[in-house]
C-alpha cells in the first residue's frame, strides 16, 4: 500500500510540480526501480523460505550462512546495477526510448540520485525480513511508512517548490538515508539488548551460542520452587528465546519441582536443573 501510495504521489508531484520534464524523468526512475526491485524481491524471496525453516530449528550456523550470502547478494547484484546506472545513465535512458539531448543533460542527475536512494532500500529490505524473524514486525511496517510514503510525499512537496522537479529525487534520497539510519539504530539496540547472542549492524546470531544455565532448589520449600520458575524466565532470554517460549520452559521447571514437593513430605530433596542451548533449541 505504501508502495503504491509513493508512486500516485510522485507522479502527482512530477505533474503539478516538475511540469512535463518531471513527469518524463519520474517515468524513466519508475522503470529502472522496477528492475531493481525484481532483482531485490528475488534475493528477498529465497530469504523467506528458510527464514521460515530456522524459526523451528533455531540453528545458528544456518543462519549465519542464510544472513551472509542474502546481505552479500543484495550488496552486489543491486549494487551493479545502481553502477552502471550511475556511471552510464545515458545507457538508462536509451533503454527506455528516451532521445532528448536536453533531457538526459538535465536528467542524469536524477538517475543517479534515484538510483543510489533505491539501492539503500534494496539494503533495508534485507534488514526488515531479519527483523520479521526476530519478532519486531511493528518496527518493519513503521520503516515501511517511512521510506514509502512518509518521508519522500512530505519533502518533495516541499522540495519541488525550491528547486523544481530535481527536489523530488533529493526528497527520495532522503527517505532512504533516514530510514536506513533508523534501522541500523534499532539494530544496534537489538544487540545490546541481545546480551551477547547478536553481533555487528546485520544482526549476525554468535556461532559459539551454547551458553549453559544451572540452577537447584529445595522443593520442600513451594515459594522456591515457584521463584525458580520466573529466574529461569528471566535468565533464558539470554538464549535468545521469544517469550512463550521462555515462559513454557518455566512452567515445565514449575511443574516438576511441584511434583518432586507433593512426594517429598518434608524431607530433604533438591532438584538440580540445568538448561543448555543446542542448535535444534533448548535441552
């Protein structure tokens, strides 16, 4: 949606606001954006599937493996393309019929200011599935506001009137880089937040994640067994782990400590626990 309503709104502003040179320019961006966003979307597309795959097996070296070669190809692929597009933007024109001398002259500019700010969100689309796996899809659709429609609609109104129908690719440019600033932040709060299971701005999971818990408790004692059970909610998240799932290691921990209370009738009787990360999750 937001998508879509960038692109009423650029052709709306390259109307109004660019007169004809704009709206033919804003043409010429739409069509190799297409390109780019094929290409991206088919990176995207082979993510997703096994992304899909990890969140039940939760194993760290494949995801490690499936995160690299996505961000390196998205790094290439697209950034060949915005290349070219940026050294030989008279190559973009011919291949979309356009002939003008006065034109490409005026418009070369906008081609490689449009190109670079669509490369950026080639960039973003990889960090925003990342994050969809990592439970923050409230973020992703908040970004997705931003860099479509948010930002780029608000300045290249503004834009236009102050430098003419170049002011809507700056304001394209500037969506991308305020969005892409605001990802990285958030990724770097998500690995501080991580406590040490994720590394580095693209959210890399650490290869070595097999950190081991050991708790015991004396179950003649209910109110222990019951502390236990939220210390070891809380002590998981360094595992990684949604909630839920933190939450039903607990209640299982809970349930054994209360069994071992019901049949211990006051004598001495300590239940060990210790919790351990694998690649397939929690033993």
């Amino acid at each position: 949606v937001w998508v879509l309503l960038q692109i009423y709104g650029m052709n709306a502003l390259a109307w109004r606001g660019a007169d004809i040179d704009g709206v033919i320019l804003n043409a010429v961006c739409l069509g190799l954006n297409s390109l780019m966003s094929v290409v991206g979307g088919g990176i995207a597309e082979t993510m997703v599937p096994m992304f899909s795959v990890m969140q039940g097996a939760r194993d760290v070296r494949a995801q490690r493996f499936i995160l690299w070669r996505s961000y390196l190809l998205m790094l290439i692929f697209p950034g060949a393309i915005t290349l070219l597009a940026f050294l030989f933007p008279q190559g973009v024109f011919w291949l979309y019929g356009v002939q003008s001398d006065e034109l490409f002259t005026q418009g070369a500019e906008v081609v490689r200011i449009n190109v670079l700010g669509m490369y950026l969100l080639c960039v973003i689309l990889c960090f925003q599935l990342h994050q969809v796996l990592l439970k923050h899809p409230v973020f992703t659709n908040v970004v997705s506001f931003m860099k479509s429609f948010g930002i780029v609609i608000p300045l290249g109104w503004l834009f236009v009137r102050w430098y003419g129908y170049i002011g809507l690719w700056y304001a394209y440019l500037a969506g991308s880089v305020v969005s892409l600033t605001a990802v990285l932040l958030f990724n770097a709060y998500l690995v501080h937040a991580s406590k040490g299971a994720l590394q580095g701005p693209f959210l890399l999971p650490r290869p070595d994640e097999s950190k081991t818990l050991d708790f015991s408790v004396d179950c003649r004692d209910q109110d222990a067994v019951l502390a236990l059970s939220h210390e070891i909610i809380g002590w998981t998240d360094c595992f990684n782990l949604d909630k839920r799932t933190r939450i039903l290691i607990g209640l299982a921990v809970e349930e054994m400590g209360m069994l071992f209370h019901a049949q211990t009738e006051n004598k001495p009787h300590t239940m060990d626990v210790i919790l351990y990360r694998t690649d397939s999750g929690v033993e």
